[in-house]
C-alpha cells in the first residue's frame, strides 16, 4: 500500500495553482493559432491574435493569463490501496489552495456565504469532486474556472422525445444567448445523462478534457464536431464582434439515465480554459 | 524570464509554446497601437461633448486616470446615492472599469487587470449616468435602460478585451486604493493609464457593437 503524505499533497496543489494560473494550456493555445489562420474577419483576428499576445506576456512573466484565476475545481481519483497520512486530504488540498494563491499573487474570488458575500481573502474552499478507483495513486486533476463563463452555463431537463435534435438546439441556444458575456470563443463541456447533479458534474469535467479530443464513442465525438460547426455558425466571434472563432471546442460527457429523462447540462468555459493534471504515488 | 517559483516546473513542458511566442514578436498590440484609425481620449474627459464623435466599432487608446469598480463597490455607491450621501470618487466625466485585478507582485504596480462582464452592474449604472458619469469600461452587453441613460447623459461604453488581463496591467502605470478597502479586489481603485486599448461598444447615440444582426 502506498503511503502520501499531506505535505506532497499541499505543495502539489500550491504549484498547480500558480502554474494552470499564467500557463495557458497547450492545447488552447494550438486552438488559437489555429483559429488566427482560419479566421476571415480582421477584428476576429486581431482579438485573437492579441490573445495570444497575452498568453506569452503571462507566461513569460509569471503573471495570471486573465485576472480572474477563478474557484479551484478539483477532480481527484483515489485509488483505493493508497493510504494518505498526516492529515485530512479536502484540508491538504485547501490548504494547498491558500498557499498557492497567496504566493502566486492570484486573486482570491470566494465569498464565504452566497448571500452574505464577504470575502474569505485565500480563495479557499475549492470545489472538489472526488472517485474511488483501483489502484494506489491519487491523481489530482485542477482547473480555476472563472465566472464571467461559468454565469453563463444552463442546465435543461429535456423530454426523451426530444432527442439529440433537442440536445443540439438547447445547447445552441445557451451560447447564443451568453453571447458576447463569456469572453467567447468559448469552451464547451456538455454533460448528457445520469440525473439534473450528474448532468452538471459530467459537464465540468469534460472542459477537463484537452480541446480537440474526441470522444471515444464515435457516434458522440460526431455530435462534439456537428455542434462545434453549428455554434461557429452563429457569428458571434471573439468577443462577441463577430467572426467564424466562437467556439475553440465542445467536449461531451455522457451517463445512463432514467426512462423519463433526457438531462443536458451546458457548462461554458471561456478562452482562458486552465487545467493540469498531476498524478502522486505509484 | 520567469520571476517567481511558479515557473521553475513548466519550463520543458513550455518550450515549444514560448518558441511559438518568439516568432509572434508581441506584435499585435503594437498593431493597435500604430494603426491609422486609433483615437486617442484624455481621460476624465473635460466635457462630454469629447465623446460625441466616438462611433460604434472605433479602436480608441485612452490615457489619464480611470476608476475600478465592480459588483459589490457599485451596490454601495448606488446605496450612498440613495441615502444622499456622497460617493467616493468624482463621478463627473469620469470613466468606472469594470474590473477587480489580481494582487501586484514584487516589481509592478499592478495584477492582471482585464474587464469584468458588465451586464451585473445594469441596475446599478444609470443612477450613476445620471451623476455624470462619462463612460463605461467592460465587456459583453447592456440592458435597454443603461442604454436609455447613456443617450440621455451623453456616455459611452467601451469594451476592452476580456480575458487579456496580463496584456492590459502592462497600460496601467500607476494604481491606488480610493475606498472599501474592505472589499479586497472589489475595492474601488485610481488607476493611472496610457494608452489603454479599448473598442466604443456603444456609442452616444445608443448604436451597439453587439446588434449587428
């Protein structure tokens, strides 16, 4: 049985914090290049480009891509022969939370109480989600989700008669309304299935998927590229000022549901999607 | 090069992105900055009359002293408002940035400080129009009564691009803490800008950027 102790875990969970924070991710990165070079309309371009711009300014000066370095979402796996000592695993990564947005001068975004609203000034609690898997690692997945995307996401309990043309039209819809809010292009992660929650969490945890991969079920990668084409067709473009570039990527998560129920959820992510995976123990 | 430990990780991961951002040359703000069609704006603006010329798409650069405030910086000038006391900035010709930066590390005035998404602040913004206040700095749309305000008032709205917050700190030269400190990022802050690039998103007249349909 493997041992981690908490320590590994907190300094893990602090580096992350920084890193996702000024690095924009590889595969976001790629998607915009790409999208400068398919991009016909010159404002298009030239927003994109200067996102681009800025990425290289954040990651080479070690300063937050976008202000907004978001609520800390957590998937982690625990595999169930590792045994974690010196403390609480929710308390490491918090703590690892605190840590790594103090001393990365990262803003800290959380109000202790959704209506009483006062700041908890270390942006802590983080939102974790955690799965019992074999094995004796525990892999940490992290992504700062920023809100201006995150106020835009939907959730709709569909009828089953409405099928996948009602999954495709809902989820058109959500980024047609959003519009130019969610610093588009966006990032889609669509959770189809299981009941309303699991829905929702399918949907967060497909944005943790890199842009561009598909699916393995062919049937619904189609469905990511069919939904990619419809929502570059709206013409919303970066930032909303219209272009082919609304979308870099739509990413489905799928869950057996009941007979009376077809739940989508649509979680919107922006262009500054942030997410690094880092994998402790054996 | 990297300045801090968050960095000391990445580096091989990286490579191949920092020599993809070599050949780019961080051209394309400077792009802005030269191209033929940029206005320059003194900001807080003498009269509002300045404003009138802007039209709707117009790449603008502005210098002088802006102000931040958000959400919950809004929700108490608006409730000063109300109860007849004063605010704590100036608000006539005045221009609010919708934005709460991140903390300024060793060496730099500032955090990355990109605009925040503007529709929260529509119940908020046209009693503050209605002091005044020259113009708006955020991104995405306005409702119908801000709209209806700022053709009143004469105010414009810009937009400044979402999500390039590292990119646009390097415009701020300087940045000061005006009031509700207890805010945290919310706090109301005096930022001193050059050239700070933004697009009119709507203009004095009530045309808009994001009607083009």
């Amino acid at each position: 049985m493997t041992e981690i102790h908490v320590d590994q875990i907190i300094d893990e969970v602090r580096r992350m914090c920084i890193e996702a924070n000024v690095n924009l991710p590889p595969d976001v990165c790629r998607a915009l290049e790409k999208a400068v070079e398919s991009e016909g309309n010159p404002t298009a371009s030239s927003v994109l480009e200067l996102l681009l711009e800025n990425a290289d300014i954040a990651r080479n000066e070690c300063i937050p891509i976008c202000q907004d370095t978001g609520m800390a979402v957590f998937f982690v796996e625990v595999g169930q022969d590792c045994r974690i000592v010196g403390g609480g695993l929710t308390d490491a990564i918090n703590e690892g939370v605190m840590q790594g947005y103090q001393a990365g001068y990262l803003r800290k975004s959380i109000v202790s109480d959704p209506l009483e609203r006062l700041n908890t000034n270390d942006n802590t609690p983080a939102v974790i989600y955690y799965d019992i898997v074999p094995g004796e690692a525990l892999v940490i997945h992290f992504s700062p989700k920023g809100f201006g995307s995150e106020n835009m996401s939907q959730l709709k309990m569909l009828a089953p008669a409405e099928g996948v043309e009602g999954v495709k039209s809902f989820v058109v819809q959500v980024v047609r309304e959003a519009g130019p809010n969610p610093c588009p292009p966006v990032v889609l992660g669509v959770g189809i299935g299981g009941t309303m929650d699991k829905a929702a969490v399918l949907a967060k945890k497909a944005l943790f998927r890199p842009i561009g991969k598909r699916h393995p079920d062919p049937r619904i990668a189609r469905l990511e590229e069919e939904l990619l084409e419809l929502i570059n067709d709206l013409d919303i473009g970066p930032q909303g000022f219209g272009g082919r570039t609304t979308a870099l990527g739509v990413s489905i998560e799928t869950f057996p549901t009941h007979i009376a129920g077809l739940p989508v959820a649509v979680n919107v992510s922006c262009h500054v999607t942030r997410h690094l995976t880092t994998r402790l123990g054996r | 090069m990297p300045n801090h430990e968050a960095c000391q990780g990445c580096a091989k991961e990286c490579a191949a992105a920092h020599r993809r951002a070599a050949t780019r040359q961080s051209a394309s703000l400077r792009a802005v900055d030269n191209s033929d069609d940029v206005v320059h704006l003194r900001v807080p603006v003498t009269a509002k009359s300045e404003l009138i010329p802007l039209e709707v798409g117009q790449r603008v650069l502005l210098s002088g002293t802006i102000y931040t405030a958000r959400d919950a910086a809004h929700r108490r000038m608006v409730e000063s408002i109300l109860a007849g006391e004063e605010v704590p900035i100036p608000l006539e010709n005045a221009f609010i940035y919708y934005a709460g930066p991140c903390p300024a590390p060793p060496g730099r005035v500032i955090g990355s400080v990109g605009p925040t998404t503007s529709y929260r602040m529509d119940s908020y913004a046209p009693a503050l129009i209605e002091k005044g206040l020259g113009g708006m700095i955020g991104k995405g749309t306005r409702s119908k009564r801000v709209i209806e305000a700022m053709v009143k008032h004469c105010c414009v709205y810009f937009a400044a691009v979402g999500g390039a917050g590292a990119l646009l700190s390097r415009r701020v030269v300087n940045a000061e803490l005006v009031a509700y400190g207890d805010l945290g990022t919310e706090a109301i802050r005096r930022l001193e800008v050059k050239d700070f690039p933004v697009i009119v998103a709507i203009d004095t007249r009530g045309n808009s950027i994001y009607e083009r349909r």
